[in-house]
C-alpha cells in the first residue's frame, strides 16, 4: 500500500514477521546507541539510586581488574555466554533477513585460523549472525574451533555496555588483542581457534552500496604480516547481499564530501554515514536493514609459513595469494546469491 509515495507494510503483516522486524529494531537500537545507553546508565545509576549506587563501587573495581580482558581473548567460551548465544531472540534475528552461513570446506579443528571478511557493508549484520551467535550453528559448521568476533575497542571501556560485547564473543580491534588471539593457544588443547575480522572496518562502511562489492583489502596489509608472524592459516570469508541491507549518500574519494567523512572518522573512529533502509511501519525510508538475504560464505584456507620477520616482498606475496583466493570464492559463488551476478565484480 503506497500513500504519498510511501510503501507501507500491509495491515495482514504475519506475527513473525513483526516479532522479527521488532527483533532486528532493538538489536540496532542497543548497537547503535550502546555506548551512549551504558554511559546514561551508569550516571543514572549513580546519581538517583539509593542502593544500587553503592555495587557500582566494586563494578567499577571489577572493570579495573578485568580492563585487559578484550586484549586476552575476552570471555566467549564461558557458559552463560553460551546460553545468551543461544536466546531465541537470535532466531527471529536471523531469520528476519534471514542470515545463512555456509561452508566450502572442513577446517582442522585443533588449527587456529583468521577469518578476513569482505564486505563490512554498513553495519555486518551477517558476520554477527554467523558468528557472534550460535544460531546459525557456527560450532557445529566447525567443529573444535572457538569464535572470537573482533570489534571496536572503545566497546570494552563503557560501563555495562562492554558486558553485552563480552557475552556474545567480542574481542578488541587492537593489534594486541589480534596478536594474542594468533599466537596464545585456545584454552583446550584439543580445540582451535577461528578469530573473525573484518578487514576493511569502517572506511570500507562508506563504499557499501546495494549491487557493489567494493573492499579495501589492497590496502590493507598488516592482517597478512600478523598470520605470517604467528604462522596462521588466512581463510576469506565473503558477506554476500551485505551492501544491499542499505543505501547511503555516497561520493568518491577526492571529493569534498568524502574527506569531512575521513575526518570525522579519523577523529571519533566511526564512519559518519548518511544512510537509509525502512521503518518499522514502511519500507522507503529508515534505519532498520532491508529485507535482503544474506549469505556468509567461509572459502578455503590459505596456508602460510611462520616467518618472525617476513620481509616486505614476503607479505606483498602472501598478500596477493589472498586476494587471488578471494577473488576466485567470489566468482565460484556469486551465481548462487547475486542478481545479475556477471555484470557484478569484487573490487579490491
């Protein structure tokens, strides 16, 4: 039903797809507005309680004591994690788009490997699906391999918030936390490990389009000097029909638009995007992700050498073994999970 333009939802909209839109909204409220909502929380917490002021005492002693935790692996292995990944509020959440992870291969589960994902799209609603819930069945895909979903770092420094990024798996964006998760094995000799990253982060947010796969991984290089440091096996990792869950006011780089964009990135860490997707009671304009399957799908590994100094010529090589293997998962799967996937490329 259109009325001025706008499509609304029609009024015979089924219970489960409410529940699953409702599911979805709350998620991208709590992600979006989470670092806010832990610092509100707290003043609250602080200055208006009577009673429940005096335990922020020992938490903040507690945040003290376990302020190196996202650096260390985080907690995803711990059993209320488990069952928080396991909520039915992740089905709804999943099946709203729905989010479905395949695999290509069977992995070694007592290897460690880095998962480098393409694309980030704006938010990579379909690698937390994957990965930062048990859903989508991630541990029995692969079996023996603990998850660990790389993230933002300031997560980690806010007062409750950084609880939530810590039950589902989370792990800080920063070269030590990568560093560990590479080299320190998993907490059970018979296991290994799978840490997820996506590579691009959020400069590679501003080029998510609906119909493009543009990436940064030619820039990007240091993901490659870490595997070879530690000897770890790289496996691409490509989102597909993550740049069509929006659209967003896009200008090339040079312009003037783009570079206020890479500033304020550059100040705060966050892409500042214009950005658009459906409301809760229509479908033309929004904050809520379009209804747009999206497929993760993990490629092969590509093996490296343990080489404690590569040299420059060593990662350009290993670098470009990677993206040729990329390159090759994109165009063996595209058929299956992209509309007019031979007018449709992967840009390095």
């Amino acid at each position: 039903m259109k009325i001025l333009g706008v499509k609304f939802v029609p009024l015979n909209e089924t219970l489960e797809k409410r529940l699953q839109t409702l599911v979805v909204a709350s998620w991208l409220f709590i992600f979006a507005f989470g670092d806010i909502l832990g610092l509100l929380l707290t003043a609250y917490l602080l200055l208006y309680t009577k009673t429940i002021r005096y335990f922020l005492l020992p938490y903040f002693l507690w945040m003290y004591y376990d302020w190196d935790t996202c650096n260390r692996g985080g907690r995803s292995e711990q059993l209320w994690t488990r069952v928080v990944r396991n909520n039915v509020f992740w089905r709804y959440f999943c099946n709203y788009f729905p989010i479905k992870l395949v695999k290509t291969v069977d992995l070694d589960p007592k290897k460690s490997y880095l998962f480098t994902v393409v694309p980030h799209g704006i938010i990579s609603m379909g690698i937390f699906g994957s990965f930062a819930t048990d859903e989508l069945d991630c541990k029995k895909l692969f079996p023996g391999l603990e998850m660990h979903v790389i993230t933002l770092d300031q997560h980690f420094k806010i007062p409750l918030f950084r609880e939530y990024a810590y039950i589902l798996g989370g792990c800080a964006s920063s070269i030590r936390s990568v560093k560990y998760l590479l080299s320190t094995p998993p907490r059970s000799p018979y296991t290994g490990r799978a840490s997820i990253i996506v590579v691009g982060g959020a400069s590679e947010s501003m080029e998510a389009m609906p119909g493009t796969y543009r990436t940064l991984v030619k820039r990007r290089k240091g993901f490659v000097k870490l595997a070879l440091k530690y000897g770890t096996a790289l496996v691409p990792v490509l989102s597909f029909g993550e740049t069509d869950l929006y659209t967003q006011i896009y200008r090339p780089e040079g312009s003037t638009f783009r570079r206020i964009q890479n500033y304020i990135r550059n100040l705060i860490g966050l892409a500042p995007i214009v950005f658009s997707g459906r409301g809760f009671f229509q479908y033309s304009f929004g904050l809520i992700p379009n209804r747009v399957p999206v497929t993760v799908v993990v490629g092969s590994p590509i093996e490296l050498p343990k080489i404690e100094e590569p040299t420059t010529e060593q990662i350009n090589e290993y670098h470009e073994k990677f993206m040729k293997g990329l390159v090759e998962l994109f165009e063996t799967q595209k058929h299956k999970y992209v509309k007019n996937a031979e007018n449709v490329t992967l840009e390095l």
